[in-house]
C-alpha cells in the first residue's frame, strides 16, 4: 500500500470518528486539515530520506564501477608482466566487483522508481492540501449561513409553536373590541347628557346652516299673507 493510500485511510478513519462524534464542521475541517499538513510533513520526511538512499546507492555503484575498472587493468598489467597467476587473481576480484555494481544497478533502479512514486504522492497530496485550504473559508461561509438560516427557521417554529401569532391575534381582536365599546360608550354619554332640548335646536341649526334667514324671510311673507287673508 502506497503513502498516499495510508494517509487517506487515515484521514477517513479521522472523519468518520468526527462525523460519529457530531463534531461540528468548521472544527472537522480545520482538524483535517491539521492532519493533513502533518502527514505531508511525515510524507515530505520520508522522501527525503529515500532520495539520501539514493544518492548513497549511485555512489556505492559508482564506487563498484570504479574497482572493477581497477582490477581490470591490474589483471592487464598483470599480462603484460607474465604473471598469468596474478592476472587471474585480478580478474576474479574485477569480477566480484562487476556481480556487486550489477546488485547496485538493480537495486538503485527499483529505488529510483520508488522514489519517483513517492514524489508524485507527495505532490498530489500538496495539491490536496491547497484546495481544501482554498475551500475551506467557502465551506465555513455556507455552514454559517446554513446555520443562522436554521436558527431563524427554529425561531419561527418556536413562535408558531407556543402560539405566539394566535395570542397577537387575539389581543388585536379584544383590544379593537374595547376600542369600540369606548367609543360607543362615548356616544351614550354625550346623547343622554345635557339639555336636550338645546341639543335638538343646536341640530337643526348647524343643519339649516346659511339657508335659516331665507327661511325666516318666507316664514315672514307667508304670515302677512295670512294676516291679509283673516282682515
């Protein structure tokens, strides 16, 4: 299992306990986010350490390459001086040097790619880490909207639910109610108090209005008229 593979299950396994505990999501986020920049911290450390393998494996195949050329010209100096029991001996040391960096070259190989692959995970694993810290502001804005949107719903509820908007309603109704019975009171007193004969004449003037002195006038013509009639 890769680097990456294991980090991820780890950080599953981190969420699901927080989803379990209820934990709120702005904390999980941050929290994952926390253990995500320490598993690249981790992740970054142990590749460094397979690159230091690395190098350590080029110069220990470079150094084999080194001492199987060596030997090889000792066995041909060895030749050239008549000592076919000397060069012999140089050549089955060059050969042992030749088997070693062929182990090295191998092993430095699949070190390599290993190294490659790690480099990649960690790569993809920083990519990771920027968006989530790219999105974890845009998260946090819509939970908080989410929650003040909720908050006003429970509110509504909570009103509806103690019945609130009926005690308004009645309230308005009585207190119209008692509006009305006051004015109707109000209404009795001024008819039933007082001098209501001067009541009654105070109507018809304020409805006779400007038209009482032409009334007076006809009243007056059709008295004369009368008193011509009856001499």
């Amino acid at each position: 299992m890769g680097i990456l593979s294991r980090f991820i299950n780890v950080v599953r396994a981190n969420l699901n306990s927080l989803l379990n505990r209820a934990e709120d999501p702005s904390k999980m986020l941050e929290q994952t986010l926390l253990d995500m920049e320490g598993a690249y911290r981790k992740a970054k450390e142990h590749v460094a350490r397979s690159l230091a393998d690395e190098k350590r494996l080029e110069k220990s195949l470079m150094d084999q390459q080194g001492e199987r050329k060596r030997w090889e010209e000792r066995a041909v100096l060895a030749v050239e001086k008549g000592d076919d029991e000397l060069a012999k001996e140089a050549l089955r040391r060059k050969n042992e040097h030749a088997r070693l960096a062929a182990q090295f070259e191998r092993e430095l190989g699949t070190h390599a790619a290993n190294v490659e692959r790690l480099k990649d995970s960690l790569k993809e694993l920083e990519s990771k880490i920027a968006e989530l810290r790219r999105k974890k502001n845009l998260l946090i804005s819509k939970q908080k909207r989410a929650e003040a949107q909720d908050q006003i719903y429970q509110a509504i509820e909570g009103i509806n639910s103690a019945g609130a908007v009926d005690t308004i309603e009645r309230m308005e109704h009585k207190i119209e109610e008692m509006a009305a019975l006051a004015d109707a009171r109000q209404e009795l007193s001024e008819e039933f108090t007082g001098d209501q004969l001067e009541r009654r004449f105070a109507e018809l003037g304020a409805a006779g209005g400007e038209d009482v002195d032409s009334e007076l006038l006809e009243l007056k013509q059709r008295l004369q008229i009368d008193h011509k009639g009856g001499g």
